[in-house]
C-alpha cells in the first residue's frame, strides 16, 4: 500500500517512466524478492540474478544503444534504484550503474566497446575499489600503487568495504600511478576471474545489508595491460571520481526516500491493526503526532530529491545540492526508520520484520559515499569561501 501516492507526480516522472516502473516492479515481484532471504542468510546475491533486469533493459537503461543500453534518460536507473530499495533490495546495481558511468564518461573507445555491452547484459556485474585500511574519505591519501612495466601496470595494495567485491567480475581499482596527492591517483579496470595475484578477503559481517556482499581484496603484483587505463591518461583518477559524484548521491536520496516512504506505510498499517489497552495504536494521541511527522518528513525528502533529479536531468544540479540532498535525505531516514521502529514496540526489535530489517539497513547510508560529515563539511568550504 502507498499512502502516498501524490510523492511521485513530478515533471520527469511521465507516462513511459510509469510504465517501466511497473515492468520493474513486476521482475523484482517474480525473480528477486521470492529469493532474498536466501541470499541474505548466504551474504551475497549471484551475478546472474541480475539478468531478469538486463532481460527488460532495466540493468543500465541508460547505456547507449550502441553499447547495449536502451539510450534512456538517468531518471530510467534511479526508478530501478528507488523500486529496488522499497524491496529492501541492496541497490547494487547502483554501483553497478556508477561504475560502467565511469566508463562511458572517461573511457576510451576501445575501453566502452569491450566493456559497457558485457555491463549492460548483465554477463558483467561491476565493483569499484577505493576505500583502503588506513584510507577511507581521503582519496588523496591512498596507497595502492600501479607501477609501470613495459606495456602493463603492476598492481600491489589492498582495499577494504568493496560492494560487489566476491561476485562482481569488472572492477575499477583507484590506484597511485605519480606522486602524493591527488594528481597522482588514476583509475585502472580489471577483469578479475582468474586473475594472477588478485584474491578476495574475508566476506565482512555487517549491521545490515545482509544481503550485499562487501569484501576486503589484495593485489600481490597484479599484472594489467596499459590499456586499462582508464581513458589512457594517468594522474584523471581524482577528477574522474569527482565528476561522479553528483550523480552517485542522488541515488543515495532517491534510495532514502524510497525507504522513508515503505516506512510509513508499514507503520500506517501496523499500528491501525495492533491493539492495546482496549484500542488501536493508531487511536493513540502519540501515534497519530508520530506518524504526521513522520509522513511530512517523506513528502519533504520526496520533494527534495524530485527536484534535484530533475536538475540532474537537465545537467543543472550543482554539487553542493547533492551533498545537501545526501547527508540530509539520509540523516532522515535514519530518524523516520527510528521513530516507526519504535511504533512497533518488541516486534520491531525482531529481524522478521521489515522495519528490523530497514532500520538496520539505513545506518550504513550515512557513511557511503561519503560521511554526512564530509558532505557538511564541502558545503561550508563553498560558504566560506
């Protein structure tokens, strides 16, 4: 039930998004969500689970057709991302999405045409690696170097926190190719299947998205023609990175708002059938201020995100607007998972139910790309300046 069906009418959500909304909806419906408490008891989801969307285009809508997309707008990816979250789907292909962008954007025509067409079918499910040990929000700061020999690079270090990193086969690495800082940092794309001193780690045991694998992976004098270097120019890497992240957090909010809204609307439904002291919840003078807050705060974010959508659209969303949209979308849905939880009382606390389940899975959205903390503190350089 959507007890908030006004959320979705805006501008760029038309008829034909519409309609591939439905499509989306009706494959998560048959091929994903009957199986995702298997796949969050194994702690991953296999690559080829992902093929039923690439079957209706849906696994990068937005690819060129040349490349094996449907030549869609980015509005077709982030309706994949806003249905997936309501199904407490881990929005892989999201960094899926994210990934074959870096591609698309930056690569070489040699580049788009050997990997983007294996992308979008889903033969291909993609991974990047920054985040390392001693590194997490300071890219300038990484270690893992790619040195040159003869016509290869020479891969050695380690990265920590990989979504995708056990069952993704195409991985962008950000690797140290000059000196320190970030004009020393470039981007190198590697086919892992069977590749010489690459190893995954420890599959690591997390708060919640159980169902999303995040690995640690080592590179032990990995070896990797010079022409996975992505665009063929070394010392891009930081601004590739960047150039990225506009689109990278809007995924993140249109995610928060999706699950803000399946929040509610477990808790509408709840509380309107669970009794106490002779009464519904929802007759409860507490529970009525709760939910009205709550709904408020979904309309707003909901508002929010079409709106930077939109500006995404039309090529005119500034980054300070995405990191607002960010930390505060996802700060939100925090607070909203909290208060419906508490709804719940001692059924919440219990992973069989959803709202468990979301509560748990929003913690980690204030860390990911990014920390609500950095994205405060890039938005108060700009005010400062």
């Amino acid at each position: 039930m959507n007890i908030l069906p006004q959320l979705h009418q805006h501008p760029w959500m038309d008829e034909e998004i519409e309609s591939f909304r439905n499509q989306v909806r009706r494959v998560i419906a048959s091929e994903l969500s009957p199986r995702l408490e298997g796949w969050r008891k194994q702690g991953f989801i296999p690559r080829e689970a992902w093929r039923p969307l690439a079957a209706i285009g849906a696994l990068l809508p937005e690819i060129d057709e040349r490349f094996g997309g449907a030549g869609a707008t980015l509005a077709y990816q982030l309706v994949v991302a806003d249905e997936l979250a309501k199904a407490e789907i881990p929005t892989i292909t999201g960094v899926h999405s994210i990934v074959s962008h870096y591609i698309l954007d930056y690569g070489t025509e040699d580049q788009k045409t050997r990997w983007l067409p294996k992308l979008a079918s889903g033969e291909m499910l993609a991974a990047i690696a920054m985040t390392e040990p001693g590194c997490g929000s300071d890219l300038k700061a990484l270690r893992t170097t790619a040195l040159r020999d003869g016509d290869e690079y020479l891969i050695n270090g380690a990265k920590i926190f990989i979504t995708n990193g056990a069952t993704g086969n195409l991985l962008v690495v950000a690797v140290r190719t000059g000196g320190q800082g970030s004009g020393g940092v470039s981007l190198i794309v590697l086919e892992t299947e069977d590749l010489p001193g690459f190893s995954v780690g420890r599959k690591l045991s997390k708060l919640g998205q159980h169902a999303s694998d995040t690995c640690e992976l080592f590179f032990d004098n990995v070896r990797v023609p010079r022409s996975h270097l992505l665009g063929g120019n070394e010392g891009c890497g930081f601004a590739q990175l960047m150039g990225q992240l506009p689109y990278e957090r809007t995924l993140l909010a249109v995610a928060a708002a999706a699950v803000i809204e399946r929040a509610v609307d477990l808790t509408v439904e709840y509380t309107k059938q669970r009794k106490a002291f002779g009464q519904t919840l929802a007759d409860f003078q507490n529970t009525r201020f709760k939910l009205a807050e709550c709904a408020t705060t979904a309309h707003v974010v909901r508002t929010f995100v079409n709106d930077c959508v939109q500006r995404l659209l039309d090529d005119k969303l500034d980054v300070e607007a995405a990191y607002m949209a960010k930390w505060w979308c996802t700060e939100q849905l925090c607070r909203v998972t909290d208060e419906c939880l508490q709804l719940f009382g001692g059924y919440g606390y219990m992973e069989e139910y959803p709202i468990a389940r979301l509560y748990a899975d929003a913690r980690v959205q204030k860390i990911v790309g990014g920390t609500n903390e950095i994205m405060k503190d890039l938005i108060a350089r700009r005010l400062l300046a």
